[in-house]
C-alpha cells in the first residue's frame, strides 16, 4: 500500500482506503499477505462461487473469523439493494452482543457512514473516533475493527462486512491496513456474488411470471369455448321453458279444477316455471359477460356506461369467492365516457384485489395476539367537474411506501405463495388510460389501500349530478 493511499491523522487513526485505484502490498508484510490472498483463494472464493443462495453467508463468517483472528464477524444486508434508506439487517454473524441481535435496523453507527462513502474503514482503538465518527459513541469493549461496503464494481451497494477483534492481553494485535485489503476484496467478491444470485432470483420469477402469463392466455381460450358451448343449451332450455310458461296459461285452470294434490301442484308449477326463467336467465347474462371479458382484441369503443351498473355487474361476477363485507354507495345516473368491458375488467381486479388485502390481514392478525378486525371493501362513486371517480377502499394490509411506484409494473405483485401473477395492476391502469382516465393509488401499512379510478364524465343538461347529501353506505350481498 502506497503512502498516497492511505489517510492519516495523528487525532484520529481511522484510516480509509479508496476502493479503485492501485494495491500494492507493503515489503514488510509480503509474507503475510501472499498467506492470507493463498487462504482467500482456497476457501473463500470456491464457497462464493458455488453458492447457489444466500446460505452461503453462515459458513463465510465462520471462515473469516478464522481467517482474520477475528472474535466478531458480521454481514449486514440491505432490504433493498442500492436503497441505503433501506433497512439495513444482519444477515450471519459470530460473536455480536445479544442487544445487536435484537435490534430491527442497523442503519447507524460506522456501517451507515461506510455504506453512504462506499468506503471500506479501519479503526484501530477506542480512541480513534477522530472527526469523522465524532458523534458517535463506542462500545466499551470496542477493539480494532473493519468495515468494508459490499459492493459490485459498477457501484450497486448490498450491505457491509464487518469483522472486528476485542482487546485481550496476548491476544492478535490490530487489524493492519493489508487485513483492510483482504476484507475489502472479499467484501467485493460478495458483492458480485449476491448480484449473481439476484439476476438468478429475476431470472426464475420471470420465468414464472410468463408461465402463469401462457397459462391466462389458455384460460381464456378455455372459458370463451365454455361460455360458447354453454350458450347453444342454454338458448334451448330458455325456449322450452317460455313455451312450457305459455302451456301453463292454458293447463293451469284445467289443473286447478283438480282436487287434492294435483290442485296444489298446480298452484306451485307458475312459481317453479318463474324460477326457472330467471335462473336461466342469470346464466346467460354470465356467459355473455364472460365472452366479453376474453374479448381482448375487440375495438375500444368509448360510450356511455352506466357505473351503478358496471358495478352491479363487476360484483356479481366474483360474488362467490369474495369474503369481505362489501359496501356500495354510488349515485344513480352516474355516467362515465369509457368500454363498458374494459371497466368490469378493471372494478373486477381492484375489488379482488381489496378483498385479498382483507383476508391477508385477517390471516395475520389470527395468527398473532391483535384482535381480528372484519374484512370490509367499500366502492363509492362521485362526480367532481368533469371526471368521475371510483373509489375502491379496503381495510387490507396496506402496501409499504417503498413499493408503491412498483406495483404498477408487469409481473411485479405483494402477493405471495404464487397468488398473484404481476400482470392485473398493469392492464388495469393501461385500459383505464386507454379510455382518458389515470388510476391512482394510496396507501398505509396496517390501515389499508385506496384505488382511485378517474374518468371523463358524460355531462348532463345540469353539467353534474344533483348534490347528494350525507353519505350512506348501503351493503350489498354478495
């Protein structure tokens, strides 16, 4: 190690070595180093570049406690990697104090300086706190200690390295600049190790995502066929059932002259017929709703929809396997200017969406010791000059603040156990910009997330719907 490449302050011997630049080793501890670079190259580089995860950690501090003499060793890990606001956690260590292990954060102290300069640090003892670690304050039984920035060479910042020695009598002198060294390239070399797993990890979620994306594209094609082919029997049953209803126009007073049961079957086949139709009925207003759900390459048309009953008719869809209470409360005569399929699509996918939110919460919340508060979904709509908004509000989980500029990209979802594939956020915030509207979003951990579909509205003679007064949330049983 060069003179120029070493800082030097008699106040302060923290030294702090630049991570490009020329390494050259001292004369003096030639020996030494070429001992320590041979043992890196035999143990450490083969673990790191057969790790497959990040278990790989565990045994690495092990390794470098060994290696360095060290009595403490730890990797801390960002939450995010490259986001040093993120939460900075201890992914492995030895030897930490059980009061570091029950800390959630450790974005302070020396890591935090270390990570924001992204470079690697030597402290020699207690008394060398000098100017740039000033404001903090040691720990009694501090040592000599390194802190290297794990880092690939393109400058993306996963956590540090820490490796430390508390004094002993007879115990391994401080760490030297030629241990900073090593630590720092080892620290480098994990950098490139976890950036490998990472585009691993992206690499497979991709491959997953698109699966589930081929495996909706068949979907669909399976329910068009099904709807197509449920509709040719149903068209029959429909035509059966009205003429058995007009035959009963004429059996039924014939039939009702009858005496005992067949007089009270009479009374009853009117009743059972209606039932009939309008089960039939349903069904056919399903199937006709689900071929236009697949429908993907219909043109966009734009015109009046109706939102009471793209609502009604969103929720009707997914009744069966909703489990929140849901509310309603919009206005009737309330009109937008959009695709009247595109919309259903859109309420469809918030409002399951809001409803898994809820049953996530739930599932938590029985898990744990809080008292479990009732899935409830609530979808309002109102008129503010020319736009129309749809409210969709759940009392789900919520979604960190951090994420929620992601959640609108493909194949990104919060959900896990493979439950969600990426892809509703995305289409829905592109129809409703299709139709000149925005999809807007808010969000609180633990309180729950807010969706807000804004639309043209189709202006009436008053320009705008009546003025409503108090709000009243109706339920709606679904």
């Amino acid at each position: 190690m060069s003179a120029e490449h070493v800082t030097t302050d008699r106040s302060s011997q923290v030294l702090a070595f630049p991570r490009v630049g020329e390494r050259r080793v001292l004369q003096e501890a030639e020996e030494a180093s070429n001992w320590m670079l041979r043992r890196v190259l035999h143990s450490v580089t083969p673990m790191l570049s057969a790790a497959q995860d990040r278990s790989f950690m565990a045994p690495l501090v092990n390794e470098l406690v060994s290696l360095f003499q060290g009595s403490r060793c730890s990797i801390m890990i960002l939450e995010t990697p490259g986001d040093l606001v993120s939460a900075l956690r201890v992914a492995a260590q030895v030897g930490l104090p059980e009061a570091a292990l029950l800390r959630e954060r450790h974005n302070s102290g020396v890591a935090a300086r270390v990570l924001k300069d992204a470079q690697p640090t030597l402290i020699l003892d207690r008394s060398d706190f000098g100017a740039r670690f000033s404001d903090l304050v040691p720990r009694d039984d501090i040592g000599s200690s390194m802190c290297a920035p794990i880092a690939t060479p393109h400058g993306t910042i996963f956590g540090v390295l820490n490796v430390s020695r508390v004094p002993l009598v007879n115990g391994p002198p401080p760490f030297s600049p030629i241990d900073l060294e090593v630590s720092d390239a080892i620290a480098m070399l994990m950098g490139d190790t976890l950036e490998r797993l990472q585009s691993r990890e992206a690499e497979r979620e991709l491959r997953e995502r698109m699966r589930a994306v081929e495996r909706l594209s068949v979907l669909g094609e399976v329910a068009a066929g099904i709807a197509h082919e449920i509709a040719n029997p149903m068209a029959t049953v429909r035509s059966n059932v009205i003429a058995l209803s007009e035959y009963m126009v004429d059996l039924g007073p014939l039939l009702r002259q009858a005496a005992g049961d067949m007089a009270s079957s009479a009374n009853d086949l009117p009743h059972l017929v209606e039932d009939v139709r309008e089960g039939v009925a349903r069904v056919e207003d399903i199937i006709t709703r689900m071929k236009g759900m697949v429908q993907l390459d219909a043109p966009n048309r734009r015109d009046r929809v109706d939102v009471p009953a793209i609502v009604g008719s969103a929720l009707r869809l997914v009744r069966s396997r909703l489990r929140s209470q849901i509310r309603v409360d919009i206005p009737d005569g309330l009109l937008v200017l959009g695709n009247s399929v595109d919309l259903t699509q859109v309420i469809v996918n918030l409002v399951v969406n809001a409803d898994d939110a809820c049953a996530e919460r739930i599932e938590r919340e029985a898990a744990g010791t809080h008292e479990v508060v009732r899935g409830l979904v609530q979808v309002a709509g109102r008129q503010v000059d020319q736009r129309v908004i749809i409210t969709i509000t759940d009392n789900g989980t919520g979604i960190d603040k951090a994420l929620l500029q992601r959640i609108f990209q493909p194949l990104f979802t919060t959900k896990g156990n493979g439950k969600g594939t990426g892809l509703g956020l995305s289409i829905s915030r592109r129809l409703v910009e299709d139709q000149g509207g925005r999809l807007e979003v808010e969000s609180s951990i633990g309180r729950g997330t807010t969706f807000n579909v804004v639309l043209p509205a189709v202006l009436t003679a008053t320009e705008a719907p009546a003025p409503r007064g108090e709000t009243e949330w109706r339920d709606v049983l679904v």
